[in-house]
C-alpha cells in the first residue's frame, strides 16, 4: 500500500531550517520553543521579585522618614509648650528626662511635659528599647554651650535596621 504524499503549504514569511523534512518536504518553524517560554518566564519572576523587594525597601525607608519627622516635630513641640509654661524650664545646669514605655501613667511632670508624653505616646515615639528616656532636656554644660538647651528625643526604628535614634536641637529658655 502506498501512503498518500504529504504536502505543505509554505506561509509567506515562514522560515525553514536545513534538515526540517517531513517525507521529504520542508517543515514551517514558527512559534516558541519550551526553553525559550521557560527562560522567559525565568527572567519575568526575577525581575517581579525584584521590584517585589525594592517595595519593601521603600516602605520601609518611609516609615523611618516619618519617625524622623515625629521626632523633629515632638522636640520643638517640648520646646514651645516649656516656653510656654517657663517654671517647668529645668534650672541651669540641671536635666528633665521623660522616661520611655509610660504611656499609661504622667510623670509626675509639670503639666507641658504630662502633655508632651501624652502625645508621643499617641505617635508611638516614646518606646526606646535601650534607653531610659523618651525626651531628654540638659541644660547643663552640652555641646550647645553654656545657658542653652538640649532637646533630645528617642525613639526606635529597629524596623528597618536603625535600632535606637535620636533627634537633638539646641535651645536657649528663659533665665530661671
């Protein structure tokens, strides 16, 4: 019995490769091959993952901006609300520490600093983990100089590497 011949019809623009015979005729080659969808779904999940943890990356340096900002904005709010109530200025040479973690009870403080650790806590800046104090007032001898202040604020941003940070401003307060 004789098999029928078979025949193909050739697309334009279809490309043969030398040796593609089928029964003697040329076979057409287009499409992809199994490796080259594989190599391609390869680099497409490489570069996902990539962009995957550049995100990561980026959320993460977000929420270290915006604790840096909170503690810019909690020191000078000590500042002004200690000008604003001059008797909790501390005296000269002395320190005001604000201990950190006590965000259910006052310090027994004056009223400006109960008012400033009630809104650090709401920001959760006052939870330090190594160190004793969420704010830190020194009107002692510091690198500010004599008959000035220095403000600091701590807090902690371990979530992205940091551990424990501090934001200090120099101040001058009325004489008391």
């Amino acid at each position: 019995m004789n098999q029928p011949a078979i025949t193909q019809t050739r697309r334009p623009g279809a490309t043969t490769r030398p040796g593609d015979v089928t029964r003697g005729q040329p076979v057409c080659t287009q499409g992809f091959s199994l490796v080259e969808v594989l190599v391609a779904v390869l680099v497409l999940t490489s570069g996902l993952l990539g962009l995957a943890a550049l995100q990561v990356t980026g959320l993460k340096a977000t929420g270290s901006a915006q604790l840096s900002t909170l503690a810019s904005l909690a020191a000078y709010d000590a500042i002004d609300r200690l000008r604003a109530d001059p008797l909790s200025v501390p005296k000269s040479g002395a320190k005001l520490a604000v201990p950190a973690n006590r965000c259910d009870a006052s310090v027994g403080q004056s009223t400006a600093i109960n008012l400033w650790q009630e809104g650090a806590c709401a920001f959760g800046l006052a939870q330090s983990s190594a160190q004793a104090n969420a704010l830190l007032i020194d009107c002692g001898a510091t690198k500010c100089g004599t008959d000035n202040c220095e403000v600091t604020v701590y807090w902690d941003d371990s979530r992205v590497g940091a551990g424990d940070r501090s934001f200090s401003v120099c101040t001058r307060f009325p004489v008391r």
